[in-house]
C-alpha cells in the first residue's frame, strides 16, 4: 500500500490536486497523465457511491494520482468502505465538534489509535499483499498509509481548531473555504480580515501539530498564493469547470470574441 502524495509532503513538496466531478474512469485517467498529485472524489455533493468509487480509485492507482474520496457524512459505513476499496484519505465535511472528530479517528483508524472494523478488502489484496501477513503490521501500515482530513468549513470546527488538530490519528485538515465564509456571516468575503485570520488560524493549527495543511482554491492564482503561504496541499476548482472553461477559451480565440 503506497501514498505518494503523503510521501511528497513529507520531503517538504507542496501537492496539487483537484475535485473530481465529471466520473468515468477515462476522466480519472487524464488526470492521472495530467501530472496532478491528487483527486478528490466528492461523493457529497457529487452522485458517486463506493461501487464506481472503487473504480475511479484503481484507475488513479494505475495512473499515479492518489485518491482521495470526500465522504457524503461521517457515519462508520460511510468511513469504513471508502477505505476498504482503496481511498488514500477521507475528507470528512461538516465537522462542528471535537466529539465528532474522535468518532472519526474511531472509526478510520485501526487498533492501537481507533477501532476500524477488521477486514481484507480490496485496498488490502483481499489479504494477499505481503502487509496482511503480520497484523501489527498490516494496522500499522494503514494507519501510516491512510489519511482522515476534517473539513474545516463551519465555525463550530474552526472555534477547536487547535484542539482537533491534536487528536492522535487526524492527518491533517482541508479548509472549505466558501462554507468556511458562510459560517462565519461572510459569505465569500476571501479578502475580508475575519477571514484571512481564520485561515491564518488554521493553517498555524497544522504547522504547530505538525499536521498536513490542504484547501481548496477557485483558481491558480489563488492557488499559488496558498502554496507559497505554506499549505502542503491545494486542490485547484473541479475538473468539470476546468472542462468548460478550457472549450469556452477556446471558442473565443476561434471566433475572435
């Protein structure tokens, strides 16, 4: 079981990525070639279950691009068979409390750290890689290899930010920044000091934890804002936007518009 993206961040590389909306398994692929370092499948606000899940998640394990799936909820299936069919991390949406995010190291995380219900799946060979042969190991390697990633996107959970960042078993934190806004009665004010200080506040979280610091970005230019502010991880819009907008470039350059 490899992540590579966790292995880049932790020689100190910045990884991009960006929201998988369009679905089929050739859209994972050109991602995959696009030389991009993650996708996240969003199955919150997206229409994909565990079943095509899997399969977006084997074609990026095929293609180079880690998989990272943002679950619907923070129920125990809902964690428990995205990882078993492969998902390298779970964003986790909608935290307000640190009682939920322990639920989540609890159900994400194998013994000694949580409780995650045992079982060779897919992401395990089905109990033929050589991992599964020794059960420390095989929990141990899980635990390192699989990340959990709370959303930060209400102001419950930035209000506990430092405590929920030091809960033994969370990876890191992703910011949503437009729930994050809303939350805060700003809605999408990005440049407003409320919300540059909660941002500031997060990602500060993470440094001092010595966790992984990820958020979302509309664009580039924001995204090499936030690279160079120190984020170890920057998904970059979502695929069916950048779909459109490159054809919608594309016929103004043709139609001289």
């Amino acid at each position: 079981m490899e992540n590579n993206m966790k292995e880049k961040m932790l020689h100190g590389e910045s990884v991009l990525g960006t929201f998988f909306a369009l679905g089929g398994s050739t859209a994972v692929e050109c991602l995959g070639i696009s030389g991009l370092d993650f996708l996240v499948i969003d199955t919150e606000h997206g229409p994909f279950d565990v079943e095509s899940s899997m399969d977006f998640i084997r074609v990026a394990e095929l293609r180079g691009i880690t998989p990272l799936v943002r679950v619907k909820d923070g129920s125990r299936s809902s964690i428990l068979k995205m990882l078993d069919v492969g998902a390298k991390g779970l964003v986790v949406p909608c935290i307000e409390t640190i009682d939920q995010v322990k639920q989540l190291v609890e159900y994400g995380k194998y013994y000694p750290t949580g409780k995650r219900g045992f079982t060779y799946a897919r992401a395990a060979g089905y109990g033929f890689e050589s991992f599964t042969k020794n059960m420390d190991e095989y929990f141990k390697t899980c635990n390192e290899k699989t990340m959990i990633l709370p959303q930060c996107e209400t102001q419950g959970c930035l209000n506990h930010i430092e405590e929920i960042v030091n809960i033994d078993g969370v990876d890191g934190i992703f910011i949503g920044p437009y729930d994050l806004s809303i939350g805060m009665g700003i809605p999408a004010q990005f440049t407003h000091p409320d919300f540059v200080m909660a941002i500031d506040r997060i990602l500060k979280a993470c440094k001092d934890a010595g966790k992984f610091s990820f958020i979302y970005s509309a664009d580039s230019s924001t995204a090499k804002k936030y690279v160079a502010d120190g984020f170890d991880g920057v998904a970059i819009s979502v695929d069916a936007a950048v779909y459109i907008s490159g054809f919608k470039s594309i016929i103004k350059e043709v139609r001289g518009i």
